[in-house]
C-alpha cells in the first residue's frame, strides 16, 4: 500500500470504546446539574426519577403495554445472571454462543448453575452458529449483538412464534440501536453504557408477560441472593418494576441515564437512533470497501453489527506474520491512533483475533467516523513500516 499523509482533521471526539461508550452530543457535567445529591433514592422525588427513566425507556423502545421493565444492579451482566438465576432450570435449555459474553453465559449455566439438560450451540468469531439447531420447546439463551465479534443476529425471523419456552435475549449493544421485536423475546437486558452512552453502573431488565408467568409459577432448586430475588409469596415484586431498585443506586448516574433519553427523544426518538447507527455503519462500510488492508470480522453483511463494529486485518503482509507478531502489530495500531489523540479504546478484545473494534452507537457522529478513516490508514502504513526497518 502507498504511505498516506498524515492527516490533518481529527475527530471531534475519539471516543470509540465499546462500553462505557461515548456521551451524546454536547454533554456536559452540566448535565447532572439537577442530580439528587445527598437523598434517599426512596424518597419521593427519587422513586419519580427512577420510574421516570423506565417510562422514558419504554416509549424509545416501544416496549408494549403489559411488559414489566426494571432497574436492576450490576449493568448488564446482573440484569442477565439475575434472568439465568431465577428463570432456569424447569425445562432444557439451548445455549448460543459465537463470542465472550455469550461464552460467559454457557460457563455459568454449565459450571455454576449445572444444569444437566444444557445444549450448547457455537460458533467461532466472524460467524453465528445455526440458528436451525435451536429447539424453542426449550428455553433459548442467546446475544442479540455480540460485542466482541461485531456478529448480531440478522432478525426474529429464526424465533418460533408457537415457542414453548422462553427466549432470554442479552441486548446490550442492540437496545435503541435495532428494532427488537418484542412479541419474539421473553427477556431483555441491556445497560446504561451502551447506544446511550450512560454510565455503567445499573442493568435494565425487561420481562414478557410470560417470563412474569414463569417468575410466579416456578422456584429454582438452588438459593437465590437477595440481589436477584424478583418474587415474594409467589408473586412478583411489582415495585422494581416502578423504580423500588433492589439496591441503592447511584443518582448521579440516574440523572445521566435521564439526559441521554431527554437527548433522544428530542432528536426524534427511537428511530432517529437507529438511523444515526444506520448511518455510521454506513460510513464503515464505505471506508472497509475502499481500503484493501481491512475487512469486517463478520464477513456475513447480513450479520454485522451496527454497533461494535469488529475488523480484522487482511493484508497478505499481516497474514504471513506469526500469531505473536500479528498481536503486536494489531495493538501498535490501536496504540498509535491513541498516542495521536483521534481515537481511543479501539484494540479488538483480548480474547477475538487481532484487529480493531469501533463503537458506532448512536452517539457517535458520524462526521467523527469519517474523520478517523484516515488516520487508520495512515497508522497502519506506520506499522508495516516500522516493522521493515
């Protein structure tokens, strides 16, 4: 590849991360100005707040009527521990994994929880797993997106609307950025510092009028911590559900989430967030079909997310190095656009192949995305050159 210029725009913003991810446009410290410092999350204008981040979430997501949604501790990984704990064990189960999240939910179903009847299906990175396998007389546990492989599913179409189990859907890099279609998922989790770009303190919890059923009617063999206990007498606790969280949150992180639902739906709502993730895929997808050194990790366009976008490296140069020297150079890239200041965060996670992952949620601009192509050009003809000399 010919050496490109360094370039002379940079983003306006470098934050790329994958969670916690970038703030919304504008924001401010400002911002939490009105937080409820120094109250009860009990009190009455605490509980407001907290209900007020569940309808506000409810209207962007377009979440029916008689779905529960609460806040829960523990970002997303306590809103899904808390459905794998208290709704698992009644029937099988198929278990999906194509990343480490997903891994990481098969590891606490076999190891911890020992479900005997657990079917795991698998997929490696770059690829979904056959989603023809799945058997939905069982209870299905899958991620809607997978953070660390850029692969997502490409719908609810492959969800069986005559299911005898529940679908338990981790969305956490899905929620606001796709339409979730609802009348095909049991239950979803997502957290604050994903699409909104909150902070990552609570996970959110949303429950189908079945999963309610299945709460009321059935008690797991195996003790449940105080901090997953989502029934008492049988019944649902309906109060975390109308903002009585189970554990003390932090308001100064309540009142974040608040300003990034405000931003959204004074933009437009729901689909005004996921034209903005439309439009910054887009934007990647230019960029990768123009450059010859890079390619999407998902190398199935109907299965790329929009979000956690995953690259890998594809230049012959790349692929004739050793494992070791393919890790280095990988991260010799992420830490140049870093020492520049144009982009941060952007390393592929430690356990997916070398390469870079940028996060294009909904906060990101797009102009931003565009303004970082070059510099990844630029930093990659950088490495190869090092490495020659």
């Amino acid at each position: 590849m010919d050496t490109p210029a360094r370039p002379d725009r940079r983003p306006a913003s470098p934050n790329f991360s994958s969670g916690p991810c970038a703030k919304r446009p504008g924001w401010s410290t400002a911002a939490l100005s009105d937080a409820l410092i120094g109250r009860s999350h009990r009190s009455k204008i605490g509980k407001a707040k907290l209900f007020e981040v569940i309808e506000r979430s409810r209207d962007l997501l377009g979440l029916p009527d008689d779905w529960r949604i609460g806040i829960v501790p523990a970002s997303d990984t306590g809103a899904v521990e808390m459905a794998l704990w208290s709704l698992l064990g009644q029937r099988g189960v198929d278990m999906l994994a194509w990343e480490s999240f997903g891994s990481g939910w098969v590891t606490d179903v076999v190891k911890q929880l020992k479900l005997d009847d657990a079917r795991i299906i698998e997929a490696d990175y770059g690829q979904l797993p056959d989603l023809d396998q799945v058997d939905f007389s069982r209870d299905v546990v899958f991620t809607w997106n997978g953070t660390t492989s850029g692969v997502c599913v490409p719908d609810g179409e492959w969800i069986d609307d005559g299911r005898q189990g529940l679908t338990i859907c981790d969305a956490t890099s899905a929620a606001f950025a796709v339409a979730l279609p609802w009348h095909k998922l049991d239950v979803v989790t997502y957290s604050w510092q994903k699409v909104m770009g909150g902070e990552a303190q609570h996970g959110m919890l949303i429950l189908s009028p079945n999963a309610v059923e299945r709460l009321e009617t059935y008690t797991p063999p195996w003790p449940l911590p105080k901090v997953f206990r989502l029934t008492k007498g049988g019944k649902l606790i309906e109060g975390v559900f109308r903002g009585e969280t189970i554990n003390t949150p932090s308001m100064l992180a309540v009142e974040d989430a608040l300003d990034g639902l405000k931003w959204a739906q004074s933009i437009g709502g729901g689909q005004a967030l996921i034209g903005r993730v439309g439009d910054n895929a887009a934007a990647i997808a230019a960029w990768v079909e123009a450059t010859a050194w890079v390619d999407f990790l998902a190398r199935d366009a109907a299965t790329r997310s929009p979000t956690s976008v995953c690259l890998g490296i594809v230049d012959p140069w790349f692929a004739g190095l050793d494992d070791e020297r393919r890790a280095a150079a990988a991260k010799r890239l992420a830490a140049i656009v870093e020492e520049e200041g144009v982009a941060y965060d952007v390393a592929a996670y430690r356990d997916a192949p070398p390469g870079l992952r940028l996060w294009a949620g909904a906060t990101v601009e797009t102009a931003d995305l565009e303004a970082l192509f070059p510099w990844l050009d630029w930093a990659y003809s950088v490495v190869k050159a090092q490495a020659a000399t």
